[in-house]
C-alpha cells in the first residue's frame, strides 16, 4: 500500500525529550512551559520541526500539545516500538499490531505529530524488525509513516532493498576534533554513499551543529553552510540540525544550538539564516525531480540538475571549499542555453558557449532557475 503523507520540507533541529539531560521539569506544568519557551524560540528562527527522542511517555500529550500550538511538526520516539524493533527475534504480528493501536489511539489525533520515531540508528539485523512494525504503522495511521535516522549506509540500503519509503533519513557528523578548520572531513563520501543506498526515496539529512569535548567541534558557520547546500545539491528534501540543546549533564557531554538558560549559542545565528533561506527555497525544491541530463562541473563544488513541475532546468550548485571562496563553471550546454538566475539573491549569470561560470562565497550555495533568454 502506497502512503499517503503531506508535502512537507521539514527544517528542523534534533530536541531531546528527556527531561533530566535537558533539565527541564519532568512534571506536566514545568515541561509545557520549557516546551513552549523553546518551540517559540524555534518557530521564531525559521524552524518548522522537531526530531525529540527520549521522551517519557507521561509527556507526550504535552510536547505535541505545545508543538501544535506554536505551528512545530514533531518526530516523535516511541519507545513501546522501539522496544519492540530491539528484541533479538522475529516479532509476533499480533502482539506488533495491538502495540501499534494502543500509541495511535493515544496520540494519532494530533495535527503536530509527523511522525512516529520507531528506532534510531538501527543496524542491519533490526530491519527485519523494523519492517514488521513500519508495515503495521502503515495500515492503522498511514499518513504518519515509521521514521528512522541511519548512521550506516548498509543499514539504510537493506531497508531500502525490502520496502519503499516516504523518505529517508540519515545522519552526518564530519566534524571530529581532529577534523582541520574550514575542511569537510568525510562528509562528502557519506552523502552520496547515503544517496544510493536511499534509491529513489526522498531524502532528509541530519547535519552536525554540536560539538563534544575531545570528540567533535562546532562546525563552522561556512562549514555549516557548506554540508546544507551540498546536501540539498544531493537532492535533500528536508534538513536537520543536530543538536538544539546544551547539556552538561548528559552522559556525552554535548554542546547544541543554545545554552542551558535558553540564550543562544555563535552558531544560532547561522542556523537561523539558513533555516530562512531554506524556508524561502522549500516550495522550489519540494517541486524538483531529477533531470535526465546531469550537469559537468569543473571546480571545487558539486552540482545537482533538476527539473521543475514545467520541465524548466533548475541546478543547485554547492561549494565543497568552507574557507574560501571559489568561481567554479558547469557545463550546460545539454541542459540549457541562456541565462541563469539565483533563486535567493535574483542575481542573473549568463551562459557563454555552453558554460557558466559561477562565483561562490566560502561554503555557499546557489539554486539556479533557467531564464530561457
């Protein structure tokens, strides 16, 4: 059975549910304050969604309840079917059905849930597992699909031999503390090891905006920059940031998007800036399809060539140098000949015997829509 979900480009950022590591109060009151404090603060920077794990049940109700009225999407984990996903035999349908009930019953009727989390990096002997449950999801509520996040190519592409998707999801975090500054790391090789094993299913990305003592660095606010235009160049359909909060008393020790306090942190602002564009850009990409032709491209930079609901070309063309600026030149001549305008800045580049040169600041991107002069 095909499923039936809403269009929808999720820019968003990974929130965690657990009220202990966040520190925030674990009774209803106290957690729909902080919910509300923190899902204004997102709404009002351009996010429009929430991945929240480790949510006690007891709260549920309240965070979709919060997350509704501030106009937040939510990703919800449901640990009844993460339980369910882990067990180390195969899964009895009766059982996996009766569970699956019990948790749209209980929350199904709220406009904010867009989906149910069912396991979170699950490794390849899960996915048998997983399907049971994901098939389950899909016959009670199928306008809310299972969702997963990968860490692992072959996990992803195991489910994706077995099933189709309304999306795939996958995580990304390039910027080890060893990682030198203004640099990818292995982001590049992961994103479109991830892109083939997604097949043809849409794409959401899940991109590194924390750090950890000793393990991970920030990003940069150009490095940041650089893995979103390269993952919606990829063909990305939704994008991620993990993570929003600090928390000091988690067992990793992470550092996110904002203090502790609520304030936010240097990387906030860039965050925010791209959440804007991506917003601007969301109804543009959400419409794009591949293009037959792809486009040739000299330089330090990816490409991705598309073709809007009209069958106009479009190219998103994303630098892979954070720390300095480049003018890289595609070759369009099976594309489009004419002139080129950025879908952001309105600026116009025209094509000269078939080639297009395109100046880039460090880690930008640019969303090209043909003229046809």
């Amino acid at each position: 059975m095909e499923q039936k979900t809403e269009e929808f480009f999720p820019i968003g950022v990974w929130f965690e549910g657990a009220p202990g590591p966040a520190e925030y109060p674990a009774d209803k009151a106290g957690a729909k304050k902080y919910y509300d404090r923190c899902f204004a603060d997102l709404a009002a920077h351009g996010f429009n969604c929430v991945a929240v794990p480790n949510c006690p049940e007891s709260l549920w109700q309240t965070l979709l309840e919060s997350a509704q009225e501030n106009k937040i999407k939510v990703i919800l984990e449901v640990r009844p079917l993460v339980e369910l996903i882990c067990r180390d035999k195969p899964l009895k349908e009766t059982e996996v059905y009766k569970t699956v009930k019990r948790v749209v019953d209980k929350i199904g009727n709220y406009s904010s849930l867009l989906r149910y989390q069912v396991r979170d990096e699950p490794p390849p002997e899960q996915v048998q597992n997983w399907l049971v449950v994901r098939n389950a999801l899909e016959e009670i509520d199928p306008s809310r699909p299972a969702f997963s996040c990968f860490c692992n190519p072959d996990s992803l592409k195991a489910a994706t031999d077995a099933a189709k998707f309304s999306e795939t999801c996958f995580d990304i975090y390039p910027h080890y503390a060893k990682v030198p500054a203004q640099t990818l790391g292995n982001f590049i090789e992961l994103l479109y090891k991830f892109k083939r094993a997604s097949r043809d299913n849409a794409m959401w990305a899940v991109l590194q905006s924390f750090a950890k003592p000793e393990a991970w660095r920030y990003p940069s606010p150009e490095e940041l920059r650089a893995v979103t235009y390269l993952s919606i160049a990829a063909g990305a359909k939704g994008i991620f940031y993990f993570l929003y909060q600090t928390m000091p008393k988690h067992s990793e020790v992470l550092d996110g998007l904002i203090n502790v306090d609520g304030s936010p942190r240097p990387l906030y602002s860039t965050a925010e800036t791209l959440a804007r564009e991506l917003g601007k850009l969301a109804p543009l990409l959400m419409s794009l399809k591949p293009a037959e032709q792809t486009a040739e491209i000299s330089g330090p930079a990816r490409a991705g060539s598309f073709k809007d609901p009209n069958g106009n070309p479009v190219l998103i063309v994303a630098s892979a140098r954070p720390g300095e600026g480049v003018t890289v030149t595609v070759s369009v001549t099976t594309l489009e000949t004419g002139s080129w305008k950025d879908a952001l800045t309105g600026e116009v580049f025209s094509a000269k015997n078939g080639e297009l040169a395109i100046p880039l600041a460090p880690g930008a991107g640019r969303v090209l829509k043909s003229t046809k002069d």
